[in-house]
C-alpha cells in the first residue's frame, strides 16, 4: 500500500467517486488511520450534500444561452448578480459532479477545476487564520494605517500589484479598522480588519470588540477561480480566488471571524460585490 498522505485532490476525487477500485481502498485505509483528516473529508462531503439538496432543483431549469455561450467561448458575459451567482453555482455542480468547494460565487473559468484551488490555497489560507489571530486582540495597536488615512487603499494597491478596495460593510454592521502589510509566501500580502458597528448607548469601550479581517494576495496567474469555507476551531473561513478580468489580475481573498457561517457567508457576498473586478 502505498503510504503517502493524500493530497487534497486525491481526497476530493475519493469524495467525488472518481478513483479506482483500488486507490479508493488505500485512501480508506489512510483515512481510518487518520481520525483529523477523515473529520475534514466529512465536513467536505457535508458541504457537497448541502450544496446539492439546495441546487438540485435548479439543474432542472434550462441553461441560459448566454451562459452556455460563456463556457464554451471561455468569453465574458454580463448577468444579474443574482442570476450570476445561481447560474454559475448550478454549472458547477453540473460540470464537476457536485465537487467539494462549488460557491454560489464561482466564476465560470472554462476546464479550471476546484481540486485546483482546494490544494494550491491551503498555505496562504492558514496565514490569513494565523494573521487574523494575532492581530484581532490588539488594543492599542490593532492595525498599520488607519481607516481615515486616505492613502490606505492606494498604498496597498501599489505594494500588492492588485487593486485594493476598501469594502463598505456598514450595511452588514461592521466599519472599518484599518489595514496592514503583511508578507506572503512569494511577496507582499494584506489585510483589512473590520469591527462590529456599536450603537450609541450600548455596552462598555470596555468589552471585546467583534471584528473580522479581509486577507488579500496577489496569486499565480494560472491559480483558477473557486469559492470554499472552512472552520479551525472558533474561526470561520470563506476564501475565494478572483479570476482575471479587464479591469485585473487574479486576486486570492480570504474573510475570517469568529462568527455563524451565515453571518460571514452575509459579508462574503457583501465583499464579492464590491471587488474592483465587478462590472
């Protein structure tokens, strides 16, 4: 038996039912070895379930033309964001058989494959968790440049090579801190933090402060569109990869709080709306 650790697109595959036989045998065997790993497969699958019990009935509706048009031209299109999200949700399920990280958000990118995005992202992810936790707690010091200097966004933008843009989340009930340089794998990286909007009269300066941090990078350029959430103990993650467009290059994104998935989903797409790529 061969005893290497599956990589995550191995694991996929075997969620998916795509392997061998035999290879499906040692990725069991593997995973009865490995209790971590075999609750992170599940919690996959559970995603894939869910996904599917929501999206099923839209796969019965036909395709529009304009989006059939897109996956075989590989072309642009414009869409309503809402029909956009639904659209690109079911083709991805449809396409990729219900694989393990199909978003509501996905952008259509021809043959990119979520496999793809699952194993490239997992290093930059655990730095935006590890970045998160560290800088969260600061009282005094939390970030670098603060919300109301007005060169954040351009400072970072220039240092990234990616647009920058200082998302508005008033709406969703958090503002913004501030922002920071932070360094990545293969260059510089960011992170926004945003704090729960406290109303007049409400509890104590004292208590902790409820805030989520936006961690942005600058990706390789074959690095596919994908959306995907995770949880490491109390931190919930939704990162995503923005593919290529007229207006930019690929951009990786990841939110992290310590909050419900469906309130960090809320500012998840709040973000996806405000991208500099949106049309």
């Amino acid at each position: 038996m061969n005893t290497a650790a599956p990589d995550d697109t191995l694991l996929c595959a075997w969620i998916d039912g795509e392997l061998p036989p035999e290879r499906r045998a040692e990725v069991e065997a593997w995973l009865r070895e490995h209790p971590d790993d075999a609750a992170r497969v599940r919690a996959w699958s559970a995603d894939a379930r869910s996904l599917r019990s929501a999206l099923d009935p839209v796969l019965d509706e036909a395709v529009p033309t304009a989006l059939t048009q897109t996956v075989w031209r590989k072309a642009p299109v414009v869409l309503p964001d809402f029909a956009w999200r639904r659209w690109a949700a079911a083709l991805a399920l449809f396409v990729l058989g219900g694989a393990v990280g199909a978003g509501a958000m996905w952008r259509v990118q021809g043959s990119a494959s979520t496999h793809t995005v699952l194993a490239s992202s997992g290093g930059w992810v655990q730095r935006a968790a590890v970045a998160h936790s560290v800088y969260v707690p600061e009282v005094r010091h939390p970030v670098e440049v603060k919300a109301q200097e007005e060169h954040l966004s351009r400072w970072l933008t220039r240092r990234l090579d990616v647009p920058v843009k200082l998302f508005d989340l008033r709406e969703q009930g958090f503002e913004l801190v501030g922002g920071r340089l932070l360094p990545d794998a293969s260059g510089p990286s960011a992170q926004l933090m945003y704090q729960a909007i406290t109303p007049p009269g409400a509890a104590s300066a004292a208590a902790k402060p409820e805030r989520v941090t936006v961690y942005l990078r600058k990706p390789d350029d074959t690095t596919p569109a994908g959306f995907r959430f995770e949880r490491q103990g109390e931190l919930g993650l939704f990162y995503w990869v923005e593919g290529k467009s007229a207006n930019s290059g690929p951009t990786g994104y990841a939110l992290v709080g310590a909050l419900p998935r469906e309130k960090l989903l809320a500012l998840a797409e709040a973000i996806y709306r405000q991208e500099p790529s949106r049309p």
